[in-house]
C-alpha cells in the first residue's frame, strides 16, 4: 500500500470531498460495517508504472452526506 501523490483532488468515482486515499497493488479486504470514521470508499482501477494497481478513495459519513445532492452514494 502506498499513499499516492498525485490523486485527484476529489473522488474520481462519485465527484465527492474524501478524507485520504491509498493505493494497492496486492489483495485487499474491506469491511466497512459500523465503520466510525468512513462511510464509503470508492474504488478506482488505476495503471502505474505498466502495473495494474487500485485506488481506494476513503469518504467519512459527513462527506457523503455532503456530497448527497451530487451522487447516489
């Protein structure tokens, strides 16, 4: 896992503020149940380098809520 740094200033994938955001390029887990901090995380398949990689966008419960008038989330 890596911490990009060249990500997009909002979420690629629904157009909404996040929190932070990591890269991977290895197996993964997500579980988001009674998550305090995030309510969704956005996933955006990504090439780095000519690897396939993937960019997970982290958006806490207030971004969301938010960002509700501009995505289904």
């Amino acid at each position: 896992m890596r911490v990009p740094e060249d990500a997009a200033g909002v979420c690629p994938v629904c157009g909404v503020a996040y929190d932070s955001v990591s890269e991977h390029d290895a197996g993964l887990m997500v579980n988001l149940l009674d998550n305090a901090v995030y309510r969704r995380v956005c996933f955006d398949p990504v090439t780095e380098d000519g690897r396939a990689q993937v960019r997970f966008y982290h958006h806490t419960h207030e971004q969301v809520r938010a960002g509700s008038e501009s995505t289904d989330g």
